[in-house]
C-alpha cells in the first residue's frame, strides 16, 4: 500500500542524531539555538523561537503579543484543529471565517476582518495566499506557513508578517517527528515567548515549558540544507501528475497546482464523490485523503454562521500521495490509480 504520507530522513539526519547521542548534550543547548539563529538569518528575521509544535508556536505568538487577553483572531474555518486549539490555548476567541476558493486560504474581503485583533493566514497545501492584503488592512498577521516553504531566494522577497511560524510534524515538508518555530523582528515578542516556552524560575505567570531539544535541532539542521532537494523532487512529481492527467482529466485538477508561487504540500483535485474516488484508489493500493479531515471547523465545534466556499470545497477536494520518498515507479502506480479513480467516479456520477 502506498501511503499518503512519508518523511525523508536520510543517512546524514541518522547520523547527526547519533552524534548527537553521543554527545549526551540532548536537551535543548547548542544545536537548537545554531537552528534558531540559522533560520532566522536564512529567512530574514531579528530571531527565532523553536518549541515543540506549530500549535505550540501560535500558543506562544498570541500570549506574548496579547498577554492572556481575550482577543478576536480569525482563522479559516478549512484548516486543521490544532490552529483552534492554538488559539483557545492562549485565552483568544477563534473567529471562523469562509475561504477564497483559488488560494483556499482565508478570504480578504470578509467584512469581518475589522472586527478582529489579529489574523492567522495559512498557505493552505502549499498555495501561496496573499499576505500582503492582511497587511494592508492594518491586522496583527500570523503567518503559518505549515504547508508551504518556498525556496530560500523567493521566502526573503515575499511580504514579511509581524510573525511567521513553521511545522516540523511528521507530514510536513521538513520533519524532526514533532516540532514548531516562530519568526519575528519583534525584541519583546521574541524576549516573552521564549520566556513563556522554558519557564525560568522567577516568571510570575503560568510558562507552557516546550522547547525543542538538541536531538530535533541536530536533525532539522540536516533537513534544512536539503529543503532546494526536498522542494526539487516535490517539483518533478507534480510535473509528472501534470502531465499524465491533464489530457483526460483537466477539469478534474485545481488550478493552483500550476500555479506558479504554489510551493507544493499536497496534490488537490475535485471530484464528485470523494468517498468513491477515496474507496477506488485504496483497492488499487494507493492511500488517498480528504486533505482537511473529517469536517471543517465549523462543523466539527457546530459554529453558526454561512461558510459557503468551505462547505463546497471540503464536500469535493481529495488530495494524492506526494513526497519526496515517492519513487518513480510509485508515482506511476499514483497516476494510474487516480486514472482509473476518476474515470470510474466520473461514470457513476453522470
């Protein structure tokens, strides 16, 4: 069986952990602020802060921007829960908003942005959402770029938030098994939340105590200098499902898969019956999901309110086996068993 997902860990991140095993030096020291301080300089920031997830790194933006207080951040109600749960974590108040449907982030034209503090805008899937409209409209921005890192050279030219925060999970485009960062230019912002994750003995407030140890800095370290790679061979497959399923199933392919600032997490097609399309490519040993699983937010916390573009996005989208892992000759298995998937799922429906 083929899955869905896989991380690439090499020989050169098994032997950074051993040496850094051999080091005894596990906890949190040397390795993880050489992956704060090469981050931050790589990406152009004043400083990082490394924790244990990207829930983690919200939880620490909003406590230390916010202090605790009961603010409105908005969110997109077509995104994972942990970024709910980030933000009840530091005492906020979610605001579920609808998404766009080509960049399937967060819509920028919601007359509800003036009623927020702050703004939690994902690159939903490796799509590049436009940063620089929440800018424009004056909101504390949290950029989550989870699911999308774009080359070195294109990260620095793009529009820079207040914050930006990464994922290290298991699934993501780098991995050290769990993990999480924050970016700011911010001194106080960065001097508190690095305070709130270790939990020095004199803070007067309840500290969260979640940093990243030595053993996931050791292999991030060896994930980042092999991102160009990484982002490489991602590339080369999304060329080769391009080109075998463009010719009998175009209408079938979300357009942001061509497009060009879309740095790819998943490969997104619409279909008519997901759950079909999900049973018929799994009989030919090939894991398909619903990208965002098993409902949107709204749903899943019974959250009033019209969320039109999220509603008929989840009710179509499905996502393929795309990793770096994936050999040629898997990729060709994914290609025909989509094929055959689509072909089948488009006959029921007509």
């Amino acid at each position: 069986m083929i899955p869905h997902s896989s991380p690439d860990l090499g020989e050169s991140e098994v032997a950074a952990a051993a040496l850094c095993l051999r080091s005894q030096q596990v906890k949190g020291g040397p390795r993880l602020r050489e992956l704060e301080n090469r981050l931050a300089g790589d990406l152009g920031y004043a400083g990082a802060v490394a924790t244990t997830s990207c829930t983690q790194a919200i939880h620490l933006t909003l406590r230390a921007r916010f202090d605790g207080a009961p603010v409105s951040v908005g969110l997109p109600s077509y995104v994972c829960r942990e970024v709910y749960d980030a933000v009840c974590l530091a005492g906020g108040h979610p605001q579920l908003l609808d998404i766009d449907p080509h960049h399937l982030s967060i819509d920028h034209q919601t007359p509800r942005l003036s009623e927020l503090k702050a703004i939690i805008v994902p690159h939903m899937f490796g799509i590049r959402a436009p940063i620089e409209k929440f800018l424009a409209a004056g909101l504390f921005v949290i950029e989550d770029c989870a699911q999308r890192l774009a080359p070195l050279p294109v990260a620095r030219q793009e529009p820079k938030p207040p914050v930006r925060v990464l994922s290290f999970e298991a699934t993501k485009l780098l991995t050290c098994g769990e993990g999480g960062l924050l970016l700011s230019d911010d001194p106080a912002l960065l001097e508190k939340a690095r305070k709130l994750r270790d939990g020095p003995y004199e803070l007067r407030e309840p500290a969260v105590g979640t940093p990243l140890t030595d053993l996931q800095a050791a292999v991030l370290l060896v994930q980042w200098q092999r991102l160009p790679e990484l982002l490489a061979r991602r590339r080369q497959l999304v060329e080769y499902y391009l080109a075998t399923l463009t010719k009998d199933f175009p209408e079938a392919i979300v357009p942001a898969m061509r497009a060009a600032g879309t740095y790819h997490f998943r490969f997104l097609l619409r279909v008519e019956n997901p759950e079909a399309f999900l049973a018929a490519t799994a009989k030919a040993g090939v894991t398909s999901r619903r990208p965002v699983a098993p409902h949107p937010l709204h749903r899943l916390f019974c959250i009033p309110g019209r969320f039109p573009v999220t509603d008929d996005v989840w009710s179509r989208m499905v996502s393929i086996p795309l990793y770096p892992r994936l050999s040629d000759a898997d990729a060709g298995r994914v290609a025909q068993a989509t094929a055959q998937a689509l072909a089948s799922t488009t006959a029921q429906s007509a």
